[in-house]
C-alpha cells in the first residue's frame, strides 16, 4: 500500500475526499508555500509541539513554514492534543 492509499483510508470516517488530499515530496517548507500557491489558498494551519528554548534554535519544521509564507497563517499547538 502506498503513502497515498493509506491517507485515503485515514481521511475516510472524516469525509475527507480524495480531492482534498495532497502527498509532496521535498522540502516541508518549500513543497507546503508552493502547494499554498498553486492551489489558490489564502489561509495555512500549522501544527507545532511548541518547542521553546534551544528546541526551538535548533528549528522546526513550523517554524521554517512561518518564514515566507505567502498567505494569513495559524499556528496551533500539538502538546495538549
């Protein structure tokens, strides 16, 4: 089964149609502003752990989204989820 097939599956008890589902490969940062753009979208949600400190130095890969992002962005932490 490939990476494609198995989000259909996952996205299924949502609703979530295959139309609405997108595998890249490359950069995250790169590959997510460059879908944002080809698809026409105006707003991005981001999920991050909410690195702090050196963590957060180090980088993340919400962090390197943030930087550049060509439209109104939402970041939601992932630590209580």
């Amino acid at each position: 089964m490939c990476i494609r097939d198995s989000l259909v599956e996952l996205c299924k008890p949502f609703g979530i149609g295959e139309d609405k589902l997108h595998v890249r490969y490359g950069r995250v940062a790169h590959e997510i502003h460059e879908l944002l753009i080809e698809g026409n979208f105006d707003t991005c949600m981001v999920g991050s752990h909410g690195y702090t400190g050196w963590q957060r130095v180090l980088g993340s890969k919400a962090s390197s989204v943030l930087h550049g992002v060509p439209v109104d962005t939402w970041v939601f932490s992932l630590a209580n989820a």
